[in-house]
C-alpha cells in the first residue's frame, strides 16, 4: 500500500503534517471554542452565530485561495504568507472579552486560514500520479483525522487547566510550527495545457464535476442531521455528556484509518464505487438512529455515518483525476467550500426542521439526501487523466 506510492516521500510527509495541524486548528474551533462562548454568557444563538461565522470564514479563505493558485500560481509562496498572517490573527484570539470580539476574531483568523487549507489540498493533488491519488489523499485525511482526535486529548485539558488564552497561544506556536513544515513543500510544476482528451463518459465534463460536488454536498448534509441529531437522541435518554462525547469517540477511533483504504481500493477498482459503497453504509448509519435506545446502538450509528467523512480523500482525488491541473485549485476549493456549506445548512437548518416535522422525520430526510447523492453518483464513468473542460 505505501510501498508502491512513487510521490517523494518528503513531500507526502510534509503534506501530511500541514493537513494534521490545520485540522487539529478546525477541530479545537469547533468542538472547544463553543465552550468558551458559554462561559462568555452566550446563548444558544450567540454560540451558532460564532460557528457559522467560522464556517463561513473558511468558506471564503478557501474561495480564495483556489483562485489564487490557478490564476497567480506560486503555491508555496502563497502557502507561507497565509500561514504567516495566521499566526498573528490566532495570537488576537487572547485579546477577546466577549462574545462579539470573539466571532469577529475567529472570522478573521479563519481566512487566512483557509487560504492555507486551499493550498495544501491543491498541492497534494498536483504532486501525487493519478495512479495513486486515492492513496496520498487518503493519508492526508488520516493525517487529519488523528489531528482531530488530538483536539479532544489536548485542546480540552488544555484549556480547562491554563485557560482559552492559554490555549489560543498554543494554537498560533503550531501554526508557527506548520509555517516551519511548509517550508521543505515543493511547489509542483504544472504543465501547460495540452490537447482536450476524450473521457469514457457521454456526459461533458464540466457536467461530471459538478455531479461529484452536489452528491458529495448532500451526503454531508444527511450526515449532519444525524451529528445534530445524535446527541439530542442521547439526552433525551438521560445519557451523560460522558456517553454523548463517547460516540465521537468511538467512531473516529473505529474508522481512523479508513480514508487510506478506501483510497487504496479506490486507485485499483475505481472511486466511484467506493463513494457509492460509503455513502450507503452511511446512509445506514442515519436510519439506525431513529430506533436506537442503547449506547451501543448510538456507537454503531456513528461509526457507519463516520464512512460519508472518510471518502473525503476519494472525492478530491476523484476531482483531482478529472479536471486539468490549470482548474485544481478552484475545483478542488469549491468541493471543500460546499462541504463546509453542508454543515452550516445542516446544523443550522436541520435544527429548524426538527422543531417542525420531528427528529425522526428529519433523520429519514437526511438518508434520503444520502440515497440521492449515490443516485448523482450512477451517472458518472471513471474520465481518462486531466481532460480538458470548461471548469469555474
């Protein structure tokens, strides 16, 4: 499986730690930051506020930096001045008094941020063989995973011991530490454009991009239904916080590393297949929680639910594989923005929804938005390296 992969070595580790330290930066955002929010005095609409500004910051920050690197080029260059203008705008996180000066502060830490996010990504896919792609993204994203199971380790403790200044500290040194790693990145050489390929699908190019997102999007989406709808399930129960946290546990432990074997299947049988295969498991996992009672169940709920997250190496190396590299950068950009969408309409939305038609009607809703990306899915045909298309 590692053998094989004939990408420099020192670039897929570089690689590999940049994306374990950004996702370990996102995480600790996500699952701490609310936290400290509370102990602000904010409320539950003040806390999805600081959230979906953060998603949103992201969102841009990703926006950006895709057209950066098809337009500009320099990659690298552009990688080390994002993570240059990260570290100061972490250190402003100390600076907060309140909950308003935090959500503005996170936005504009979170920019930069995924400029840098955009950068690695893209680079991963141009340095990597279409051969092999499914494996050197499925190692980023395994990479990512464990800096994800670091949060919990590290970010919580942390905190709770020194304080969120403390820990806002910490999180601008590692990114001072990533700007360090992106050093030794090479910045990969693309090709000028060659002569349009055909692919092995009727459908145009441009069509099967664009398929590839919406069916990633609304998988996200029904995965996030069940991320909101889980705990809700749970304290209903009378479960613990302690039971409610250990579901994450247990799934991110269980599929850890599922993103390098399936991108390992996915480069020697095909990538749809193994999209098509997770998001059904997923879908499963969404339609177990409406009857789950025992912790077990919610376990298991949430580790086949974890199978959606797990393609996310399969969908960029899918991507990856079909569009010219002069496009990687807003392509692959655009699959993450949407995914970083999904969870803004998915917990936001799905909130709403639930008050109206039901926790288990939502979460049937949320499989079938599953089922609807495998059906996208059908359409598409493995495309022949780099064709040529008119992408965004």
């Amino acid at each position: 499986m590692f053998s094989a992969i004939t990408m420099d070595k020192r670039q897929l580790l570089v690689l590999c730690i940049a994306t374990g330290l950004v996702i370990f930066q996102g995480s600790t955002s996500v699952g701490v930051l609310p936290v400290y929010a509370v102990q602000m005095g904010a409320d539950s609409a003040a806390t999805g506020l600081l959230l979906a500004v953060g998603f949103f910051a992201v969102m841009t920050g990703n926006i950006i930096g895709g057209w950066l690197s098809d337009r500009v080029g320099h990659r690298k260059l552009i990688l080390l001045i994002s993570l240059a203008l990260w570290i100061p705008a972490a250190l402003l996180m100390t600076q907060a008094t309140n909950v308003s000066q935090l959500t503005l502060l996170l936005g504009l830490k979170w920019i930069p941020g995924g400029v840098a996010n955009a950068m690695i990504v893209t680079i991963t896919g141009l340095s990597a063989a279409e051969k092999e792609r499914g494996r050197v993204f499925g190692l980023a994203a395994m990479a990512g995973s464990i800096g994800g199971l670091l949060t919990g380790v590290v970010s919580g403790p942390l905190a709770a011991r020194w304080g969120f200044p403390a820990l806002f500290v910490v999180m601008a040194a590692l990114v001072a530490v990533n700007l360090v790693v992106a050093i030794f990145v090479k910045d990969p050489t693309v090709e000028p454009k060659a002569a349009p390929s055909v692919t092995t699908s009727s459908v145009p190019v441009g069509r099967l991009f664009y398929l590839i997102v919406i069916a990633n999007m609304l998988a996200r989406l029904g995965a996030f239904t069940s991320d909101l709808g889980r705990p809700l399930a749970m304290t209903e129960l009378q479960f613990d916080a302690a039971a409610v946290s250990s579901a994450i546990a247990v799934s991110s432990a269980v599929t850890l590393p599922l993103p390098l074997i399936l991108g390992w299947l996915s480069d020697r049988l095909g990538r749809k297949r193994f999209l098509t295969i997770s998001y059904a498991v997923g879908a499963v996992g969404v339609l177990l929680l409406i009857p789950a009672s025992s912790l077990w169940q919610f376990w298991l709920s949430a580790t086949l639910v974890s199978a959606i997250i797990s393609t996310n190496g399969v969908a960029q190396a899918y991507i990856a594989d079909l569009v010219p590299p002069q496009a990687m950068g807003r392509s692959i950009s655009l699959l993450i923005t949407t995914s970083f969408l999904a969870g803004i309409l998915g917990l936001s939305g799905g909130g709403y929804v639930m008050e109206a038609l039901g926790r288990n009607t939502t979460l049937f809703l949320g499989a079938s938005l599953v089922v609807c990306g495998i059906g996208l899915l059908q359409v598409l045909r493995q495309p022949v390296p780099n064709p040529e298309a008119a992408l965004p």
